[in-house]
C-alpha cells in the first residue's frame, strides 16, 4: 500500500530559521523570542554568530535553550555569514532554510503563510514576505516588496504594487528568503564575492535562470527595523558596498555593448555625487570618499571583504 492509502500524514518539511547575528543583541533577543513562539514539527532555528566582538551567541545560547548555535570568528559578511549558516541547515537535512535578519520579528502565522505557498509550487525556490517597516516616529509602513531589476540603468527596486495571492518577482529582499535546499544544492549559495549587498539579488537572478520562480506572497507579514547592523559611521558601508556591487552585479550579467548603458547611469550617478556631496558637510563628503572607493575596488578587482573602511569602523 502507498502512504496515502494507509491514511498516513504528510510528512512535514524540515523548515531551518537562520538568524545572522553580528551586532544589535537586543534586536536579536526580539527576533528569536518571535520565532520561539512558532510550533510546528521539524522547525528549527539556527543562530549564526558572525564573528560578534562580545561572543554574544553564548549568551543567547543561555537565554534561549534549545537553538542550535554557529560561531563564526570573524566577520564574514551577509554572504559569507549565511553561507556558513545553510551549510550547517543543509548537513541537518533541511528541506527549507528561512533566512531572517536579525531585525526582523515575525508573527507565528507567516511561516504557515509560506509553507502553503511552498507546497503548491514545487518550481518556487525563493519565497519572501510582505515587509512592514518601523518608522523612527513609531508607525510602521507595509513595503509589499516586489524586486525589479533594472538593467539598462543598472538599478533595483523594490515596488508596492503587489497584488494576488503571489507574485513573480525578479528577486527578493535577503532579509526574509525562504530557501529550497533542493534549489540551492542545483545552483549554489550566495556568491561571497559581494560580502554585503545584492547578494540577494544575483542569487535570486541565477535562480531565476535556471527556471526556478522567486515569490512574495503579499499575505504573509514581516516586521523589520532596516540597517540595524550599520549605524553610526558604519553607515558608510553601506555607500561601499552599494556602489561596488552595483557594478559587480551588472557587470557580471551584461556583456559586451549591453555594459555601455549600466556603466554610463552608474557613473553619471557618481559625477553627480562629485559635484554636490563635498557641500553637505562631513557626512556628504565622507559618503562620496565611501561610493568612489566601491568603484575603485571594482575595477581593482577588489571583493569580498573591504580593507579600505578602517575609518568608519566607530560607531
């Protein structure tokens, strides 16, 4: 007799929670409080600590017992970091790996949300939810985070226009991807070239070429504070590694003439920047010194891990 003519139940996936962790120990405590509240069979959460100063994975490990916990020595970038952490969820037999920021809280119906949407679509495998974002007033706004790409001005975007039960997009946000493991075994993980920013994006690209569907289900709701990681002088980072991936990326999916158009939008946005940045005061000036080092580590070939960013490192 087959399973289904013994009346047998289906067998429940393996669903990894991955949460990076590298700074913001009281955003992490909220997030894995979130996701504590969250009972299903075969659920499991990972804590990654990507190389945080104060070890602070031992002490969430004691706050919250029963969480599987990864230290990394040192930082290695959003890529490089969940890289590490899905490797761990893969040798575990994960079926699905939920990657969150450490920003996030979750309501306990979103994984359901997502599970449905998992289950009656076997070419998904990348699913995303609605984000809803904390405002520094105290509201929140829903971002329903449609991902476009953008190729002939080089850009991305995240629309909030989405409708429907899903929604195709051209790539998801990296704060909250629910991952098949099956799709990643055929294509492969983040590219840690990218250390931090796009690598989301040029995942979910290389999905999509390789005919798997990438999927927000408007539905499903996820609360985030954005940027929880990069505060203070550290918000250069940003500026770095937008720019340099923003080229990275392009640059690796167009060839030839079809450059000419990203590169050309890539750099009137860096002269534009030259000629109005030095007036805005030290922060206008130290974020174009952060955008055209991006660019020359580019062209230097200089990725992964920046080595140029000493001077923003205090918070």
């Amino acid at each position: 007799m087959t399973r289904s003519e013994n009346n047998y139940p289906p067998q429940q996936p393996s669903v990894w929670a991955l949460v990076l962790h590298w700074r913001g120990i009281d955003y992490t405590r909220r997030c894995l409080t979130s996701l504590k509240e969250i009972i299903k069979p075969n659920f499991h959460i990972l804590l990654v600590d990507n190389g945080s100063d104060d070890q602070d994975g031992k002490k969430l490990a004691q706050e919250f017992p029963g969480i599987e916990i990864l230290r990394l020595e040192s930082n290695q970038g959003f890529a490089g970091g969940c890289n590490a952490g899905m490797r761990f969820c893969m040798e575990k037999k994960a079926d699905i790996i939920w990657l969150l920021n450490n920003d996030t809280t979750i309501p306990a119906q979103t994984l359901d949300k997502l599970l449905a949407v998992y289950s009656e679509n076997p070419k998904a495998a990348a699913l995303g939810a609605s984000i809803v974002e904390n405002e520094a007033d105290g509201l929140a706004k829903t971002v329903q985070a449609r991902g476009v790409i953008d190729f002939i001005k080089a850009k991305t975007y995240l629309k909030r226009d989405a409708e429907g039960p899903t929604v195709d997009c051209e790539w998801l946000s990296g704060s909250n991807l629910l991952l098949r493991t099956d799709a990643l075994r055929e294509v492969g993980l983040f590219d840690e070239s990218y250390f931090l920013y796009f690598e989301d994006t040029e995942l979910c690209h290389r999905l999509r070429l390789k005919g798997w569907k990438c999927l927000l289900v408007p539905d499903a709701i996820i609360a985030h504070t954005g940027n929880a990681s990069t505060t203070g002088k550290r918000r250069f980072w940003r500026d770095y590694y937008y720019t340099r991936n923003r080229f990275l990326f392009f640059s690796q999916y167009l060839s030839g003439a079809k450059r000419l158009p990203a590169y050309f939008f890539i750099f009137t946005h860096l002269i534009r920047h030259t000629l109005v940045l030095p007036f805005r005061g030290e922060k206008g000036r130290n974020q174009l010194r952060a955008e055209l080092l991006g660019a020359r580590d580019f062209f230097k070939n200089s990725l992964g891990r920046a080595n140029c960013l000493d001077w923003c490192e205090e918070t």
